[in-house]
C-alpha cells in the first residue's frame, strides 16, 4: 500500500514510514501537482482538506482525528491493513527511501559511542545519510501498534 499525505497530516506520514509504508509527504499547496502525483504512483490520498476530496479521480480517505495515534487507527481500519512488523523501520522517516544495511565498523564516527558499543545492527539511507538502529524507540512502536488494535 502507497501513500500520499497532505501537508496538514506530517506526523502521520512519518508515523506511516515508521510502519514501513510507503508515504509521499506532499508539503506543496497545489492540488493539481497532488492529483498527478497519486495517480502516476497510485497512491492513496489521506487528507484533511475537504478541496482535495472533490476530486473523483482519487481514492482519497478524508482524515477526521487530531491525534497521530487516532489517525493512524483511522487510516488502517478504513482500508482494513494491518502493520507487518517485518516491515518497521524499513524506510528512511526523513525521506521515504528504503533504508539498507550498513557495516558497523563504516559508522563509528557518524553515532554517539554509547550507541556504536550497545548495537550491533546499523542501517542507512542512501539519499539523505540518516543512521537507524534498534533502540529502546522499537519497542515503544510494537507497544504503539498494540494500542491500535483496541
């Protein structure tokens, strides 16, 4: 499932990369540059700008909550998905790309040591250089994924 998210919705698009979806961030107020973009990457809308839903041409999910935590609820149970833990902290949270591999020993200098001593597994973004690893947020996720399921 692909994403595009407006402008007003930037919590919730990064809470969607987290998740391992992938999610187009539109930060652009030009709802004609949105509708060309979802449809040439068949992505579904998710809005809470009422303009956008007039178009037709776009599965397009109106976004009621404030909270990133209900939205979320939200968007999965509308299109009845469920988050594969397989797929957590794939993608880059900055910008979308699929985070790859990265030897240890290339990223000492590029983490706080505390964090190059207690981990092993180290991943990076190709495009904007960003360095993920499995730290306490992990858990806090999976405990976030389990709250969305009540």
């Amino acid at each position: 499932m692909k994403f595009l998210v407006s402008r007003e919705l930037g919590k919730l698009a990064k809470w969607l990369r987290i998740l391992g979806f992938d999610t187009v961030y539109f930060r652009q107020n030009n709802k004609s540059s949105l509708v060309i973009t979802a449809m040439r990457e068949n992505r579904v809308v998710l809005t809470r700008n009422n303009k956008i839903l007039e178009d037709r041409l776009l599965k397009t999910i109106f976004v009621k909550s404030l909270s990133v935590k209900e939205q979320l609820k939200e968007v999965l149970s509308n299109l009845d998905i469920t988050p594969d833990q397989k797929l957590m902290f794939t993608r880059c949270t900055i910008c979308n790309t699929q985070l790859e591999h990265i030897e240890k020993d290339n990223i000492k200098s590029k983490v706080p040591s505390y964090v190059f001593d207690s981990q092993e597994d180290f991943f990076c973004c190709k495009v904007c250089g960003r360095i993920y690893w499995r730290g306490s947020h992990w858990g806090n996720v999976v405990e976030v994924i389990k709250g969305l399921k009540t």
